[in-house]
C-alpha cells in the first residue's frame, strides 16, 4: 500500500477466524479444485512464479508422536503472497476430544514483506488436501472406468475432507468401504455419511477385505510404518491416494505406477516412496508427478495400481489463504487490527508520541 508522499504504509493486520475460513469455502469445492489445479501449473512450470523450499519438521525427544512442521513458500504472478503455514500433528488429541492438526498460516505482502494476515489454518490445509486428492482421483482415472467403490483407510477429519470433495468433483459412489484400526473412530465416519447423504457405508474388520474390494483406495491414517504389505491385495489394480505416505510397504510401491506432487519434497522423511528408494538405491519407481499428467506428458496405466503420494506443497496452501484473505479482508466482521504495526518510523516520531 502507499500514500500521496509515496511512503509504503503496511496495510491493517487481519485476523481471519476459522468460522469466516469455514464460510468462504464450504460449498465452493468445485472451485477449490481449480485454484488448487491452478496451483500445481504454477509449480510445475518451474519459470521462478513459486518458492517451495522443505518443510521443516520440528520433533520432541521426549513426545516421538508429536511434530509441528513449517511450510514456507511464495507465489508470485497475480496472486502475489508469501508466507507460511505451522501446523501441529499431536494424534493422541483425538481421544482428548478435538482434532490431531492445528494450524495458522501468515500471509506476507510480497511488496513490503509486511505480514498481512493470521489465518486459522487446519480448514485450509484440510480443504486442500482434499482438492488435490480430489483432482487426482479425476485425472488419474481418466481412461480407466470410473471408480464407483470407494475404500477409505483411516476415518478422521482429513478422510471427511476428502470424501466431500471427491462428491464436489462428480464421482459417484454405489458402496463406500471403511476400515479404521479404531472401530469408534468407523463408527463416526459412518455417520457423517449417513448425514451427507452417501452411498451405503460397510465397515470392514480387515485392510485387506477393504482394498480388494474398491476400485478407489484412500490412505488417511496416522501410521508411520508400513502396515500394509502384500501386493497380491492390489492385483485388481485399484487406483490409490496414499495421502498419509507411510503406510505401504516398499514391495507394493515397486509393483506399482507412482505419481507424486514434487519428486523432490515426496522423497523424504520415511514415505512410502523414499523407503522404496532406499531399498533400490534409484527413482526409477517414481514415473511423474501430478503436473505431467495435468499437462498431458504423462498417461497414467489402466493395467496397473496407479499410487498417488501427495507429499503437500506449502504453495497450495498459500494458493488458498490467499482466496480466503480476499473473500473476508473487506467483509463487516473482518477483524483487522490498525496499530499492529507500530514502529513504523526509522528514527522516531518528533512529538514523542
Ligand atoms: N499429504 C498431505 O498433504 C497431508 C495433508 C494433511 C494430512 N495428511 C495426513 O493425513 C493423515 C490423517 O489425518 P487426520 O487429521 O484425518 O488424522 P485423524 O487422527 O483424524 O485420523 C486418522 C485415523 O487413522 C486411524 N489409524 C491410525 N493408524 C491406522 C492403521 N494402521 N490402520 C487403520 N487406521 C489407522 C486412526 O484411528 C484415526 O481414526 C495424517 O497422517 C496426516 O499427516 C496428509
């Protein structure tokens, strides 16, 4: 922002609730798809428009379940932003009664690097994972029947996410499959489909009944290790969003088509993926990324397990926070607070204020 003498004044500071996230994107998840579709052209071209430097993971000795990791990264083009998102993953909170992730995100003026805005951020980092799994779903089934058994691993928030935009995104579903290692946390998800309307849900008492009976696999779990292991459960070729990264063995990634979102981000901090690299010592295993296929320089198989590894990109999230900071900067109930700058004159004001 500048002034009549030309002086850039940093804008007020906003603070955006997860109530005001929440209402700017519940509904428009066809759209949320393609700004996120948007997102990854503007990374895979590689011409400078994005920064996406490695997550930092900060871990506790003492507390091994527990991290809280920093995405930093920039967009430029129209968009314009810089910034960061620092999310907590604490799983036993869920048994605490609220969410495992927590998150903010702070937007950044490009111009000034003035921050522009706190966000609560779980909604948006929730909103697009789902849109990218959601976008995947589509294109990597291009070409092969439309998926019409959905099986989901690990039934928490991330899972809901995903459901309701892979609807949003046109598949319909005659079965939903659910498996949880929490039978409670099944239970829950059952019912968030029986109020969303959805196809029937069936839960089973084993990973294996429920991957050899869908033809869409989701993977939302908190597993660290590999817990599922044997590649003849996926010789129906299913197509897979292996969104929480570490739950396949490095045999059944071997076996398999992988598509990931950035090959060097995915490659890291014990995938799937990065222990099948391990194994092998190479990356042949890896055949494209998302934006190969966005692009049409990649085909995914139809006579293959198709594995999508999303390992979660910080420019999507600020692709989002962006949209959200502009549909509720200028709204009424927009908290924005003036002075949070404060020091804003190199040597001092001359009043002594
Ligand atoms: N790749 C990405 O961009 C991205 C983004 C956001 C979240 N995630 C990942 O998504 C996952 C799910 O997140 P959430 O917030 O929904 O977590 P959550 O705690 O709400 O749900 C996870 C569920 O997985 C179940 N589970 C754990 N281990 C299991 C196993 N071995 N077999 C079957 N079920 C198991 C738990 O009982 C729980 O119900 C996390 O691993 C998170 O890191 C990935």
């Amino acid at each position: 922002m500048t002034d009549s003498s030309s002086q850039v004044v940093p804008g007020p500071f906003a603070v955006i609730s997860g109530q005001q996230v929440h209402r700017a994107l519940h509904g428009r998840e066809k759209d949320m798809i393609d700004l996120i579709e948007h997102g990854y052209r503007l990374h895979g071209n590689g011409d400078g428009a994005t920064v996406n430097p490695p997550s930092y993971f900060l871990r506790f000795p003492n507390q091994p379940a527990n991290r809280i990791i920093a995405l930093p990264a920039a967009v430029g083009d129209e968009i314009g932003v810089a910034g960061i998102k620092w999310i907590s993953s604490f799983p036993a909170n869920v048994a605490k009664g609220v969410p495992r992730a927590s998150a903010v995100v702070v937007l950044n003026d490009l111009e000034t690097g003035y921050p522009l805005a706190c966000l609560e951020g779980s909604i948006i980092s929730a909103a697009r994972t789902a849109a990218s799994a959601a976008l995947a779903a589509v294109r990597l089934s291009e070409g092969r029947e439309r998926p019409r058994r959905l099986g989901v691993l690990g039934t928490g928030l991330i899972a809901r996410y995903i459901h309701t935009y892979l609807v949003a995104a046109g598949l319909e579903f005659e079965e939903v499959g659910l498996y949880d290692a929490s039978a409670e946390h099944a239970r829950g998800f059952a019912g968030y489909l029986e109020r969303a309307g959805a196809a029937k849900a069936t839960t089973h008492d084993s990973a294996e009944g429920l991957i050899r009976s869908s033809d869409l696999v989701v993977f939302a779990t908190t597993a660290g290790t590999p817990h599922v292991t044997e590649p003849a459960w996926f010789t129906h070729h299913p197509l897979v969003l292996h969104v929480s990264l570490r739950d396949l063995s490095p045999e059944i990634i071997l076996d398999s088509c992988n598509i990931v979102d950035d090959v060097e981000h995915c490659l890291k901090a014990q995938t799937s993926p990065h222990l099948a690299e391990e194994l092998t010592g190479n990356r042949d295993h890896i055949h494209a990324t998302l934006f190969d296929v966005l692009t049409g320089s990649f085909t995914p198989p139809t006579d293959r397990t198709v594995i999508f590894s999303p390992f979660g990109l910080g420019v999507l999230d600020l692709v989002v926070s962006d949209h959200v900071y502009r549909q509720v900067a200028g709204c009424p109930d927009a908290v924005v607070v003036d002075d949070f700058f404060h020091e804003l004159s190199r040597y001092g004001k001359d009043n002594g204020a």
